[in-house]
C-alpha cells in the first residue's frame, strides 16, 4: 500500500511517496517558476498522475492521498486560498485533483496542520499531547496541537499568525501579509533590507546589489555571518518578533515543545537561542520554564511528511 503525500509551497511543490509505516519510498521536488492559477494546479495534477502510474506499475497502488497547502484549505467546497501563488483566491484543488485520482481518497489541509502532524508522526515532536510547529518560510504559520488534536479552528484559518499583532500603531502595509509576517517571513526579510537601503544612503555593504539584482533571504543570513550591520541590524528585529510571537504563543497554550521549521529555518536554527532569551522576556515565566525549543527533525520534509500522515488518517488507518 503506497500513500502520496504532497506539498505546495511558495516557490515548489514536493511529492512523496510512503508506506504505512511511514517510511519515505521516494521523493521529487518541482519548482513552481513564475507559473499561477491554474498553471500550479496543472503542474499538481499531472505530477500526481505520474505518482499514481508509476506506483500502480509497481503493484502497489496508491490508496489515499494528501495534500498540503499553504493558506486555507476549505474543506467543504474542496477550494484553496493561498495567498502567495497568484490566482489561488478560491482555487477548485479538490476538483483538479480528482481528475487524475477520482477512485483515491483525497484530504486537504492548511501546512500548518501538515507541519504539525510530521513532527508529531515522524519528528521531534513524537510523544506530545501538545506542541507548535512555528512555519517561517515565505509566510508565517503555526501548526498548533492541543490535548492531542490538531487545532483549526471554526473556519479552517487557526494557526495564521502572520497576522498576530507585535508593534503599534497600525499601519495600511501590514494588510497585506499581517504584521509579524510582514517584518519576519522569508519575504519580510527580503522586504526589509529594501526598507533600509532607502534609509541608509552611505551603507555600501554586503546587501547593497546592482540595478535590477534582488536580495534574497540566504543574502542577508550570509552578510549577518560577516557581521553586515545592514543584515545584523535585519535580522536582530527578526529575532525580537520571532520571540514575541513564541511568548504569546507560550502564554496562550502552553506546550510542551515549539518546533522550528520551513525554509528560513535553515540559515536561522542558529537563533533559536536567541529567540527563547527574548521568549522569556515576554512570556508568562512558568509556561516558558517548562517548554522547550527545537528545530525541526524533518528539515524541509514536515510538510510533506504531514501531507503523508494526512492520505494515512483520511484512509481510516491508525496514526499518532
């Protein structure tokens, strides 16, 4: 019995396939490039049926799929709202999809709700009844899981801290993103070094590119490590919401471990140190004692992993 597990970032889509056990089998990374709408959903479907051929061709068929999405998954139309793939407002997933599996069972959720459930399953969240996966890549998410179940919510949008609220006053940027994503994320990173070239005229450092050349987040991680008082400067104020964001959540449900994930953690496990010291400034101070901060066992595969656990749990097999 094979299971597909699939996840839809920003910037790529991975396909994995798993045992019931949840053992990888094999695992394929495509890049999005500057495809939207329905071009993304083409990529998916076509993808997918080459999974479900190549896996029948073997004698072991896939049985159950699922898939991760990064936004709102709304599980009663079988629509997608992610807000970084232009053209996904409403987007018919469910539908696409079960053209190519129309007799495979197929669940859909938030990549909170998958990141959460893959370290739960196969990483370094495995044992808690309660736990946060904190998503830091182009967005902002959090996976949360409370007295054993995943938490969504009334709406399917639980766990979209992007928006969470960390510096006054409010200003019309934020609607865009939210505040904490909008000075934290992958892209609120890049968005910031912007901000401070135009601020700093004199600055001539690592991050000060050509006309036409973009600052990337692994650009500012780089120039930090040599000490760029643009990039330290960047990713000091990172550090300061990343750790007022872990407060609250602390405060808010006190788990047993915040696990770091997605692509800006990479270059920034690092921090996390750093974000527990200024954690525990803010957060209620027995709750803080008591939970610890990782980084996550599974790299860039939680989602995936998740995505996996998901086609397991849709299926009817046992899980956690």
């Amino acid at each position: 019995m094979a299971l597909l597990g699939i996840d839809l970032g920003g910037t790529k889509v991975a396909f994995a396939l798993f045992d019931r056990s949840g053992n990888m089998r094999a695992k394929e990374t495509l890049t999005l490039d500057t495809r939207r709408g329905a071009e993304v959903g083409k990529l998916i479907t076509i993808s997918a049926a080459l999974k479900i051929a190549s896996a029948d061709s073997e004698g072991d068929p896939v049985e159950a799929i699922g898939i991760s999405v990064p936004g709102i998954s709304r599980r009663e139309k079988g629509t997608v709202w992610a807000p970084n793939i232009p053209g996904w407002d409403d987007y018919p997933l469910m539908r696409e999809i079960k053209t190519v599996a129309e007799e495979i069972p197929v669940a859909i959720e938030s990549d909170r709700s998958c990141c959460i459930s893959g370290e739960i399953w196969k990483g370094n969240a495995r044992g808690c009844k309660d736990a946060i996966y904190l998503a830091v890549g182009t967005g902002i998410g959090a996976g949360i899981f409370v007295n054993g179940e995943v938490l969504r919510g009334a709406h399917d949008i639980a766990g979209a801290i992007g928006w969470m609220a960390l510096s006054r006053p409010f200003k019309s940027k934020y609607t865009i993103c939210g505040n904490f994503e909008y000075f934290a994320s992958g892209e609120g990173i890049s968005r910031q070094v912007s901000e401070y070239l135009k601020k700093h005229d004199r600055y001539q450092g690592e991050l000060r590119k050509g006309p036409g050349e973009k600052v990337t987040t692994q650009d500012v991680f780089s120039a930090h490590g040599k000490g760029d008082v643009a990039a330290v400067s960047i990713i000091d104020l990172a550090v300061e919401y990343w750790g007022m964001a872990c407060a609250n959540l602390v405060s808010l449900f006190n788990p047993e471990k915040i696990i770091f994930g997605g692509g800006v953690f990479g270059p920034a496990v690092e921090l996390i140190p750093a974000i527990r010291q200024e954690a525990e400034k803010w957060a209620q101070p027995i709750s803080i004692r008591q939970v610890s901060f990782e980084p996550s066992a599974l790299d860039g595969d939680a989602g995936v992993y998740g995505a996996g656990f998901l086609a397991m749990k849709h299926h009817g097999y046992s899980t956690y």
